[in-house]
C-alpha cells in the first residue's frame, strides 16, 4: 500500500510540473538572438537564416518540445491552417525544437502536421532554445513550448509561453498584427 501511495505522489508531482506554465525570460523590447540552422519545408531540406527572413517582415519562431508528439502535432496543424493569415500580415513562421530532430523531413510534410505550409528547424542540443531561453525544465535536451514574434528590425514584440498548445496561433497572430497598428 505504501508502494503505491508514493508512485501515486511521484505521479502527481509529474503531472503538476508538466501543466506548470514555463516562463521565458527573453522580454518584449529584447534583441532576438541571430540563429540559422537546418531546416525542412516539404521534406526538402535547406538552411533557415533569421537575418534573411527579417529583411521580408516580422517572423514567428515558435520552439516546440518535439515532432510526432501529440501537443506538437496539434500546434505545427493549427499553424499550419492558419499560415495565409500571417502571410497576409507579411509573416514568416518557422517552427524550431530540439526534440526527435531525425523526423523533421516527414514532419514538415505530413498534411496532418505542417503539411508543407511553412519550415520546421532541427535544433540540435537545443542551443538555439537556450539562447531564447525556450528550453523545456522536464526534460532539458528538448524545447519548450514557447512561441517568440520578432519584428522586421529583430527585436522582440510578444512571448507567449504555454504548454498546451492551442492558444499559440492565436497569440502571435494577435501581436503580428498588433505591429501595424
């Protein structure tokens, strides 16, 4: 009985840690770190450049924990949906983790996920995370899940930090187009 009190305290403490919303430290007015890394966009690989993606306008970098993971999955197919809006604001989306970074070719293209709408990045060591302060206390070799909007002149507009992942859309498309007005 005793064995199975203390797995069922272990159990929730886990399960609290896991629902406790992560804090990202990178404030709004802060400059966003420069990153490039390796990148898919419909399978097809190339090298995602910060720098070069702020010259078109204001970009959305969100970090996620990892592909083919259900919160994950969830996020990258209701960015995916709503990937014309933030085009219509002059927005770029690229989705970076740290997490099962061999499957992001598949992810990028898979319609039930990115669907070759927008990029995903591998993040490696998750060193790009931890410049961004994005990086995931349970399980600290993967993101968090925390979505940056980065204006045309790099630095930082909103933070929304969240591990549920529905509201993550909706935030940076409220703050992208906060910026035109």
């Amino acid at each position: 009985m005793k064995h199975l009190l203390k797995l069922a305290a272990v159990g929730m403490i886990g399960t609290i840690a896991f629902a406790a919303p992560a804090l990202a430290a990178l404030k709004p007015g802060t400059k966003a770190p420069d990153f490039n890394a390796p990148a898919y966009l419909a399978g097809k690989p190339f090298t995602f450049k910060l720098a070069d993606a702020l010259k078109k306008g204001p970009v959305v970098v969100y970090f996620f924990p990892a592909a083919h993971t259900p919160g994950c999955n969830i996020e990258a197919h209701l960015f995916s949906q709503a990937i014309d809006q933030f085009k219509a604001e002059g927005a770029t989306v690229i989705g970076v983790t740290a997490g099962n970074v061999d499957q992001l070719a598949d992810f990028s293209r898979e319609t039930e996920h990115c669907g070759g709408k927008f990029p995903v990045a591998a993040d490696p060591e998750a060193k790009i995370a931890k410049q961004y302060d994005a990086i995931l206390s349970q399980k600290p070799e993967w993101s968090n899940r925390t979505s940056y909007v980065i204006t045309k002149s790099g630095s930082i507009a909103s933070v929304y930090s969240e591990l549920n992942p529905n509201k993550h859309v909706q935030e940076t498309l409220d703050a992208v187009k906060a910026l035109k007005k």
